[in-house]
C-alpha cells in the first residue's frame, strides 16, 4: 500500500491552508489600527480605519477585542462585519467643544416626521445605501453620550445604529444600554434580520420604518420611556413605503427601570413615561403611516409592565393582513389591544385616509391590565376598520368602574397622537369598537378584579358584528 499523500490530498490540504490565510487576512484587529480601548481616547477615527482598509480590500471582519472603547460616529461601509468580542464595550462619547458626532443630514421631508425619523448620520453608528452588513457578538454598545431628545446641536448623537437605503443586515447577539432615541433606526432597509438581541434603553428600542422582508426573533427589548418594536411606514424618504413582510416572534418586551433588566435588577421605582402614561415597552405598528403594513406576522411573545399591543394608521397609510397569535400580557398600564384608524395626516398635502382590515387576533391571556381604556377598536366617521377577528381570547382586568361610566360617549379626536388616554375613561369594561365593519368575537373570557358597572361591550356605527362562545352581558 503506498503511504505516501496522493495529489488529491495534497490538493485539499493547500486548499484548507489557503482558506485559513485568507480567513485571517479578512480580519481587522482594531488595535492594529491605533483604537486604545481605554475608555477615555476617542477610538471612532482608529474604528473607521479599519472599515476603510477592510472595505478597499472587498470587506471583512472588523474585530473588537475586549476593552471599553469611547466613540462618536462609526461609519459602515458594505460587506463589513463589526464583530464585539467577549468584554469589548463600544461607549458613545458625550461630545466636545471641539468634536462630536457626524452632523445630521438635510432632509427637505424632514416636516412629515419627527426630527429623529428624519436623519441617520448623527449616530453613534450609521450606515446609507450599503449592502451585507453584519454586526453580531458578545459585547455591549452603549449609548452614554447620546440624547434621548431630539436635539439639533451641531456633533450631538441621538440614535446607536441608524440605517438608511440598506440591504442584506444582520444584528445578532450583542447588548445595548440606553441608547438615545432609538436603539435601532432602520429606514428603507430590505432583508433585515435582528437576532437575540438584549436592549435596555432610554427610549425607543426597535423603529423599522419603510422596510421590507424583516425578521426580528428571540430579542429582549426593555424601554419603559416608550415603544420596545415599533414597525413605522413615514415620509422620510420622500416617497410612500410600506412597512410589509415582517415576522417578529419569541421577544420579551417590558417597561421596568432604564438598565434594570440588563442588570438583572428588575426595579418599578419610575412610574411615569415622559408622556405621563405610566411605562410604554410595547409592540406597536405605527404612529407615522404615510405608508402602510402589509404581511405582518407577531407570535410567541410576552408584554410584562407596559402598555399594551397598538395598530395604529392615522397619515393615510392601508394596514392590512395582519396576524398576531399566541401572546401573554402581565401588568398593562392601558388597553390590552387598541386598534386605531384616524385622519391626523400628516403627509404631503391630498394624502386620502388609509385603511386597517384583515386583521386576525387569536390566542391571547392578558392578566392584571388597567381598565380604564378596556380594549379599543375605533375609526373615525366615514372611515372604517373593516374584517377584524378576535378568537380565544382571556382579559383579566382590574374592574372597579360604575355604571355612571358605562354613559360616557368618548370624543372622535380625529386628528390626536393616537393613544387610548385620547378617549378619557372608556365606557366598556370589555371591548369599546366604534365606526368598524365585520368584526367577530370567538371565545372571549372576561375576568375582573373588582366588580365593574359598565356593559361588556359597547358599539357605535358598527355593521355585522358577530360573537361566538362569548358573553355579551
């Protein structure tokens, strides 16, 4: 038998080693590049560096060893992978006299949203009309040096990651604490996958405005100063987009204390949200809607200490086949479910009213929610939620309002920021549905805390609405 390696072999043994070389040329140590990784010198410039010298070379890996690294803007280029190792803490610098963040850039739409909607590179990290990006890992970014309000100072940071125009984005693994106005800013990004990602901020978590084909999965999102995985569809990129095509399952969304799920703390000493709505941390679709949502799929989630789930299109955009399943909710500060079709329209000018149908809500426990609001399903006159169905759902809700109540006729609002308090106290204990067309009821159960004088439902300007295996009374 000959022993000697025959050219097959050797073939493939040069071709592992060719492998392995290129696999370490694709890699760009950090520190190589002049990044200290000491908290205090200003890492970002040795960071772009590297993305720099990876990007010329095709892409790569751009690692992070372990080490505290102070940042103002970092700057994505394609087929870049930022990868946070074990230990390694990208920290948003507060800014200088002298230095700070990338300012924000014009934008001539920048009326039909808020001002942190409407910009991307006054970021601790951003990216425009790029294409593979990765950012994965054990490490942390935190968002120490930026704003959670929407300041328009030269060099100031309000956002962690903010992406615009973006195709093919992976985020997976990695923390964030208090991140500024939004964790993630994810505006015109198509194929974008956010993977156990554990986000404890200051205010928003996820924004996806305008994307398409999104899956967001197994994430913790804690953000009790509001929305934890808000889907959102404005006018920042001076054209109408839909919001369609996305999953989100298996998320931990909650409103307890900023820092205190990362820190495993778990404290309710801060009631109050800045809006004075007691905590926020929910999943929402919606406010802006100068387009709409289509193909939305929420299953296997949890709410705890927070407000409850909100579809909302009120600037003109068509909401529509929506599935939402297997839900627990503990401890809802205001409707369990709210359901909202209105005409604040704030879109270009003859923007007509949207729409909100085909919506399937089925296997939902919600324990201990507040019963002021009940749950909402509401349109304005003319303009009608229409095929809405509800199916094996159970409401716990705390009670405690009189029949006095149950004669109360809410105002339309028609043009209001849409949120339950809109509406004062509701005069259903159950379901209040107003200005809605098909809608069913399939095994509801109803639960109160204390006795509740207020009829279980309550319908205005409704056309066949059907109950089954539900109490009315």
């Amino acid at each position: 038998m000959n022993s000697k390696p025959n050219k097959k072999r050797i073939y493939l043994l040069l071709t592992l080693l060719a492998s392995c070389l290129y696999l370490q040329a694709a890699t760009y140590n950090v520190r190589d590049f002049g990044a200290k990784a000491d908290g205090k010198t200003i890492d970002s410039p040795a960071i772009n560096r590297a993305i720099e010298a990876a990007a010329q070379d095709g892409g790569g890996t751009i690692y992070l060893p372990a080490g505290e690294y102070a940042c103002y803007s970092i700057r994505l280029k394609s087929n870049i992978h930022l990868y946070l190792e074990q230990g390694a803490r990208i920290i948003a610098a507060f800014p200088g006299k002298e230095e700070g963040y990338d300012l924000a850039e014009p934008n001539e739409h920048n009326k039909y949203q808020d001002f942190g909607h409407s910009h991307w590179k006054n970021s601790l990290i951003w990216g425009i009309g790029l294409e593979n990006i990765t950012i994965s890992g054990p490490g942390l970014i935190y968002g120490k040096g930026l704003t959670r309000e929407e300041s328009r100072l030269p060099g100031v940071g309000n956002k962690a990651i903010s992406l615009k125009d973006c195709r093919n984005v992976t985020l997976k693994d990695f923390s964030m604490l208090h991140c500024g106005h939004f964790a993630l800013l994810a505006t015109g990004v198509e194929h974008l996958t956010l993977l156990n990602l554990k986000v404890d901020t200051n205010r928003d978590g996820f924004d996806i405005d305008c994307c398409r084909n999104v899956r967001i999965s197994q994430c913790t999102v804690n953000s009790p100063w509001d929305d934890a995985i808000v889907l959102k569809a404005s006018y920042a990129l001076g054209r109408f987009k839909d919001t369609e095509n996305v999953t989100i399952s298996d998320c931990y969304v909650s409103g307890f204390d900023k820092g205190s799920v990362l820190d495993g703390s778990w404290q309710l000493d801060e009631p109050q949200a800045p809006d004075h709505g007691y905590r926020t941390g929910r999943i929402k679709l919606g406010t802006e809607s100068s387009g709409g949502f289509r193909n939305i799929a929420i299953t296997n989630c949890i709410f705890e200490h927070c407000r409850g789930l909100a579809l909302e299109s009120v600037d003109g955009g068509h909401l529509e086949d929506i599935v939402i399943s297997n839900i627990t909710m503990r401890n809802i500060v205001n409707a369990p479910v709210f359901l909202r079709l209105g005409a604040r329209m704030r879109s270009p000018e003859g923007t007509p009213a949207g729409s909100m149908k085909r919506i399937l809500i089925s296997d939902i426990n919600v324990w201990n929610a507040d019963s002021r609001y009940a749950s909402i399903i509401s349109g304005v006159p003319g303009t009608y939620i229409e095929d809405v169905t509800f199916r094996n759902i159970h409401l716990y809700y705390k009670g405690g309002y009189s029949a006095e109540d149950g004669k109360r006729v809410p105002p339309e609002q028609e043009k209001v920021y849409p949120e339950p308090w809109m509406f004062g106290t509701i005069p259903a204990k159950g379901f209040y549905i107003r200005h809605v067309k098909n809608i069913t009821f399939d095994g509801i159960r109803f639960h109160f805390e204390q006795p509740d004088g207020r009829p279980l439902f309550v319908t205005d300007d409704v056309e066949n609405i059907e109950y089954y295996h539900t109490p009315t009374e």
